[in-house]
C-alpha cells in the first residue's frame, strides 16, 4: 500500500497566509542571482511574470 503525495503547503510571501496551492514567484536581484518565493494565487497576481528561456537569450546580445 503506498502513501498518497502530500499536497505542497506554503505560506504567501506577500499576505502570510497559508496556502495550498502556492504560485512560484521569482524575486530578482541587481547583485546576483534571484530567489524563489511562493504566492497566493490572489497575490500571484501582483509580481511581474516569470521571462521565458527566449527572453533570458535575447537579453545576452
């Protein structure tokens, strides 16, 4: 008998609420890399999207 997947629990980085179903939200930084954040999906809403893998390549020229 298996153990069903437990379901990711995190807390909004924004509200500080507990949420289950965290949206993934990245923080960028001018000094280094960026971090990862989770979000409410009301929240979610108020960080900038996420760059596609073409948009990363694009800013190298």
């Amino acid at each position: 008998m298996s153990t069903p997947a437990r379901k990711p629990v995190r807390m909004c980085v924004r509200c500080d609420r507990i949420t289950k179903e965290p949206v993934v939200c990245e923080v960028h930084s001018a000094s280094g890399p960026g971090f990862t954040v989770y979000a409410c999906t009301a929240c979610a809403r108020l960080f900038p999207p996420l760059p596609g893998a073409l948009d990363l390549r694009d800013g190298e020229r």
